[in-house]
C-alpha cells in the first residue's frame, strides 16, 4: 500500500548544506533525465526505489538519510518520496520510491498533473527565471522546453526559488490560453506548458520582463507582475 509520509530526518544528518546540494543536482539528472542511461529502473509514474539509486556508482557515496535531508531542505520541492507496503498492517517491509516531480526528458514517464481551464483559479501571471545571456535568444524566439516536455514556471517570483536568475519573464496565461497554448500544474505547485506546436512561447505572450535584483523593466514588457512572497 501506498504512502506519501517523508521519513523523518535523522539527528545530525543532512547538516551540510554543499552535501544537499550536491545530491540534489545529481538525483534531479538523473530522476529526470538519465535514468535509463545509468540503469535505474523507473516506473511509468516517474518513481523510482531509493535503495536502486543509491546502488548506482554516482550515488554510493550517499546514504538514505542523505537522500532524505536532500528531499526535505530542496527549496524547489523538486522530489517526492513514498513508501510502499504489500499490506496495510505491514510496515517493517516498507520499500521507498523517489521521484522528480516535473522536468523530465525521459519517453515514457507521465506526472501527475491538472491542465489548467480556468485561469482565474490561479495567479493570472507565471514567471520564468532565466539568466541574461539567454535571454538575448529568448527576446526574439521566445522561450523554448528544448528537450524537456514542458517549459516551467512558478506562479509567485518566490526570490528563495529564483535567486539563480537574473531575468524574470512573466507570462499572461490567460492570454495564452485564448490562444490554444496549454498549461498544467504538477503535483508541487509548478506551472508547466509544452508551448505551441513548435515547443514555444513567444514574446507576445509576455506580460513584464524586469531584473531581478532591481526590478528594472527589460524591453518594452512593463506589464502586471506577480507578487512577492515573503
């Protein structure tokens, strides 16, 4: 039987930061990208067994309550850990799966996620944080899900989440839609869009475009923005 309970994290691990971190780019990698290249066996629902991954050589350094303090101080929520049991009353043979939540490259895997029909059940605006070099491509062409699935978005310009970013790009969903564009939103709280028949978004569908440090306008996108979060 299912459950989506994250273990607790055990005292004195996981206080290393640059560990978590670390952990963390790698299962992202690998969770979304590279998990048939490496051998790790993933279900069509994108959960994987943590005891599989940490078999991997790239992994075997790590322990499962590494893996645990990593899940539970990512910033982004990029994982989801279950365990799983044959019975209800059997809990001494839990096995636990991990997963990434959104992002994957990997043919065959589908995330829970709920197509947006009603954009005023959401923030009207999401915003995409990229850096100042690629913008320079994506102020002509748009942004595009390259080789993902989906092109991401947050719903808040959440500066704990962004703080890799220089450029935050604001979306007029509602506008997008009108336009056939689809968007999802995954199981922890990010927008997804595979953009139009060419994996894009255009610039026309951009609300504001401003620095993040600064708040400058970038180009003519002095548009509504979504708020802070503090």
């Amino acid at each position: 039987m299912p459950s989506s309970a994250t273990p607790p994290i055990e005292e004195g691990i996981g206080q290393d930061e640059g560990i978590s971190n670390a952990l963390g780019r790698a299962m992202a990698n690998v969770l979304r990208h590279s998990a048939d290249k490496v051998g790790l066996r993933m279900r069509v629902d994108g959960f994987a067994k943590v005891d599989d991954m940490l078999a991997l050589p790239m992994f075997r350094r790590y322990t499962f309550a590494e893996v645990v303090a990593a899940v539970d101080r990512d910033e982004k929520t990029r994982f989801k850990m279950i365990s799983e049991t044959a019975t209800e009353t059997e809990t001494d043979n839990a096995v636990w799966y991990i997963r990434a939540n959104n992002g994957h490259s990997l043919e065959g895997v589908f995330i829970d996620m709920d197509e947006i029909l009603d954009s005023a059940k959401l923030s009207t605006i999401a915003v995409h944080g990229t850096t100042r070099r690629a913008w320079k491509s994506i102020s002509s062409h748009g942004l595009s899900r390259m080789k993902r699935h989906h092109i991401h978005f947050l719903t808040t310009a959440r500066a704990d989440a962004l703080r890799d970013s220089s450029i935050l790009i604001f979306v007029d969903i509602p506008k997008a839609l009108r336009s056939g564009i689809k968007f999802f939103i995954s199981s922890n709280g990010v927008v997804l869009s595979p953009g139009d028949e060419h994996g894009l978004i255009e610039p026309k569908f951009f609300s504001r475009v401003e620095e993040r440090r600064t708040g400058r306008i970038v180009g003519q996108y002095a548009g509504p923005r979504a708020p802070y979060v503090t």
